[in-house]
C-alpha cells in the first residue's frame, strides 16, 4: 500500500480557505508526488496565479550544497519565474520584505527524524515569523522515515541551544514534520495561525520503506532511506575528526579514520548491546572532506533487523571505544564553527549535552547513560502524545 502524504491531499481536495490567498512554498528537490513532480509545480497547477514566492532549507533548493555553513544565495527560479529566499544564507529566519509577498506559508519538507536536522528548525523559525507578521501556515505532513513508535536519546540541555537543536528533543524524536510543528507551536509558544494537512495511510510502525513511497534525497548525504536509519547515530561524528563516511558512496553507513584498529575496537564493544546491526569491518578513502584521498580504516554498519537496532547507543558505544582507544592517539574533537556556533565544542551541541561527552570521556557504559535519561525520555513521550495526528 502506498501512502497519500499531505502534498497530494491538499492536490485532491484544495482547502477552500487558501482560495485567493497568495502563497509562499517552503520546500526542496525533494519535495515531490508519487510522480516526482515537484511541489511547486503541484501547487501552481491546483491554484493557478497564486503562488507567489519560494523558500529553501539549508543544503539549497536543489540539495546540492554540503553541510556545516556552505550558504545558498537567493534567485528566481527558472522554472516558475518565482522568486526563491534562501533561509540558510545571510539570514536563517524570513524576514517581513520576504513575508510581504505572502498571506499563506506552505510547508513541504522531508524530515529524518533526527534532532539535528535542520530543516524542522527553519519550520520553526517560519512559525515565529508567520505569528509576528500576522501570517498563516500550513504544513504539508511526509512520514518520519524512522517511523514513529521508538524515540530514543537524551533530550537536549538548555545550554545547548543552537541551530541544531532549538528545543528539548531526544535525538530520535518519532514524530512527523507535521506533528513537529504542532508541538513546536502550542507547546513552545510560538502561537502561529497553523494547519496540518495529514497524510492518508500513513502508520507509526512503518519505516519509509514500508510507505510504497519513492525516496527523493533531502540533502546531498542522505541517499536512501537506509541512510537515515544510521544518521540519529552517526551524525555525532560531524563533532570529530573521524569520517562519518562523507565523500563515499554510502555516507554515515561508513566510518573510520586512517588510525583506527576495526579488531581492537570490537574487543571493547563486546561490552555493549548492539542489537539489530552489524559492525563489518572495512577500509575506504573519501573523495572529498575527511581524510581526502587516504586510507581509511573502520566499520560499514549494516542494519539488519530496525526494529531491534538503537542508531543512538550504537553509535555512542562506538565513540566511547574510540576514546578509550585513540583519545590523544589520533582522535580528537572537531574545533568550532559549528551551525554558526562559534564557541561551543560542536560535539556538545550534536549530543546535546557537554556532560554526556564527559561521561563518555570518563568510560561509563552507555547502557549506565541510558538509565539516566530514561525518566526525561518517559516524560518526552507523554507529551508527543498530545500532538500525533496517527
């Protein structure tokens, strides 16, 4: 069975209340129909002469931008003859010159259910600016390609704030952009006028590719659907030296470094549950970023049973062994900028929490972690309860 996603919701039955209105789209490449027609063109198609202005996340409209600051410009659109506001350039929140061209903001992005994903940052900073300019928004809701049943991690420190973490969220959060935003907007206190166009078929135990729904890439190192079960895990390398496997054909599947011992290391995981995966040891040399053009030794981590495997613990375990193993033999942290975050450790600011990186530095199991935040991540999941549409 294939989904409907709120794209094609709104394509099947136009609201009658964005009859007229003049319309900005947020959204990218990958924002399209079972068809693979783009949302824009969609959107102009059911309400001819009223789309009036484009937005694009971070990564660019055409996700062709890489990670960490590399800015896309504003531009008029060649297909559309629209104007298209970067919010991932000079400025990351809409300004009232772009929301003059607007009454109604739709919203059509591929989330990954990941904390540290941008994009539902950019939604929420649209919220904000949509209830200071008097504004209405509506979300176009696309599944959570992990699904929406687990949610796992600590939930962000307040200190921790950054473009990469705006609100106490684990790190697997299980909601739908959709959802998101309706959190973000009653529970955070951002009081935009909002709507959420759900999907039809749409279940929490589905994977992406449960969906039936092609995969369309959102940013330029999340390739597959298979790429986003790894990502609430391997992300955490952004905040080191080690290769999360960018410039290789499988991104953050892959991960190693030129010093790493993949034998050494699966000693001192033996100590860990890691279920659902395995851990098979590789070499590869990235054409691009880290350890460009050398060698590199370490682990593809092949997911082979979802259900069972925690993206965050495996990936924690794994950075626990590597300090164990190469702290000051090799590894170290990645020094700021980060996300425009100049002084913090960008690690901090992927985990959320600078005493956790402590904890690890220190060798606690990360099964000992988990019990710490569980109380938090109980809490978490009483209150997401309160806004799932599925």
């Amino acid at each position: 069975m294939m989904i409907g996603i709120g794209l094609e919701e709104l394509a099947a039955a136009p609201s009658a209340r964005l009859k007229g209105r003049r319309l900005g789209l947020l959204c990218n490449q990958a924002s399209t129909d079972r068809h693979y027609r783009q949302s824009r063109e969609v959107v102009a198609g059911i309400m001819p002469g009223q789309l009036t202005c484009l937005f694009s996340p971070q990564h660019g409209f055409f996700a062709d931008k890489q990670d960490n600051m590399v800015e896309s410009d504003h531009f008029t659109d060649g297909l559309t003859g629209l104007p298209v506001f970067s919010l991932y350039g000079e400025r990351r929140k809409p300004d009232a010159a772009m929301f003059d061209h607007l009454d109604v903001l739709l919203i059509d992005l591929q989330d990954v259910g990941t904390r540290v994903y941008t994009f539902i940052y950019t939604m929420a900073y649209c919220l904000e600016a949509a209830a200071k300019f008097g504004k209405r928004v509506v979300v176009l809701d696309r599944p959570n390609p992990l699904g929406g049943e687990i949610i796992e991690g600590n939930l962000l420190d307040d200190e921790c704030r950054s473009f990469v973490g705006l609100y106490p969220l684990p790190m697997r959060h299980g909601l739908t952009i959709g959802e998101l935003a309706r959190l973000f907007n009653e529970h955070f206190g951002l009081h935009a006028e909002l709507e959420v166009i759900p999907m039809r078929g749409w279940r929490r135990n589905m994977l992406f590719r449960d969906t039936g729904f092609p995969w369309v890439f959102p940013s330029p190192n999340m390739p597959t659907p298979d790429t986003s079960l790894v990502y609430p895990g391997q992300v955490l390398w952004e905040g080191t030296n080690l290769s999360e496997g960018r410039g290789t054909c499988l991104p953050f599947e892959l991960w190693g470094a030129p010093f790493l011992e993949p034998a050494r290391l699966l000693k001192v995981l033996e100590r860990e549950d890691l279920a659902g995966c395995i851990l098979r040891p590789v070499a590869f040399e990235p054409t691009s970023n880290k350890f460009r053009g050398e060698l590199c030794r370490g682990f593809q981590l092949q997911v082979i049973d979802p259900l069972a495997f925690r993206p965050y613990r495996t990936s924690l375990a794994l950075l626990r062994a590597a300090l164990e193993l190469y702290n000051g033999k090799g590894f170290a942290y990645k020094e700021p900028p980060y996300e425009y975050e100049f002084e913090r450790l960008p690690l901090d600011l992927i985990l959320g929490s600078n005493e956790l990186r402590l904890a690890l530095e220190s060798g606690r199991p990360v099964s000992e972690l988990e019990a710490g935040w569980r109380e938090e991540l109980e809490e978490f999941e009483n209150l997401r309860r309160r806004f799932m549409l599925y």
